[in-house]
C-alpha cells in the first residue's frame, strides 16, 4: 500500500497536469504510471525527477536497451519491485529479448554473490585495477 495519495490527471493542478502531459508526450503514451502520480504529492520533487529521468535516459553514448537493462540491475540490487517491473517492460520495449532477461538476471546475481564474498573477506583492491 502506499504511504501517499496518487494524484490522477483529472486531480492534478496545472504543474502537475504539465509534467504528466509531457511523460505522456515522451513516452508516446496515453496514460501516466503510478510512480510519477506518487511523487505529484509533491510537485516540485515531480518535476526534478522527470526532467532527471528524462536526460538521462534520453539517447547518448548508451543505447535505450542497455540504459534500462542497467536499470533493471540497479532496481534489483535495490530490491525495488516497481522499478524492476518498470524497466523490465521498458528494456523489452526498448528490444531485450528473453535471452537478454535471462543473461541480465544472471549477472546480477553472480554479481551480489561475489560482491558480498569479497566484501565478507574485505579483499584489498589490486593496484593493477587503478588505470588512468
């Protein structure tokens, strides 16, 4: 259950109506999730979260599929189930396969393993990692 009321278009001051309309326009839908509906209980935090979202995840040096496979990682390593759900959907939109979801899921996982492992051995870092 949430701890805040989500705030629906057709409740949304004119602020809030103008970020939903530009997620909608953005992302080339008709309807806005409800993470960003939680966070218009305070429009000031909505507006700085999609402006944020929305530059870095444009189109850059990274592809959008890599972009929310990253997401994906981060949103598990997290334990945030909305934001695995999420970008789960939007790295499939983006053109990840199953194949992909698979792979992704199994790095992740081999990656909280050893990272707990080295952190539990408090293993001194390489000299030879330091690359300038």
């Amino acid at each position: 259950m949430t701890t805040v009321r989500l705030i629906q278009y057709e409740d949304a001051g004119p602020d809030v109506r103008a970020v939903y309309d530009d997620i909608m326009a953005t992302r080339g839908s008709d309807w806005v999730n409800n993470f960003w509906k939680a966070l218009a209980v305070h429009p000031p935090t909505l507006r700085e979260t999609w402006a944020r979202v929305k530059a870095v995840m444009a189109p850059g040096a990274l592809d959008a599929v890599t972009k929310e496979m990253l997401y994906v990682a981060v949103s598990a390593a997290n334990n945030c189930a909305y934001c695995i759900h999420s970008h789960t959907a939007g790295a499939r939109r983006a053109g990840m396969s199953d194949a992909m979801y698979g792979e992704l899921l199994a790095v992740v996982g081999l990656a909280n393993q050893t990272n707990a492992l080295a952190n539990a051995m408090q293993v001194p870092v390489d000299d030879r990692f330091w690359v300038s």
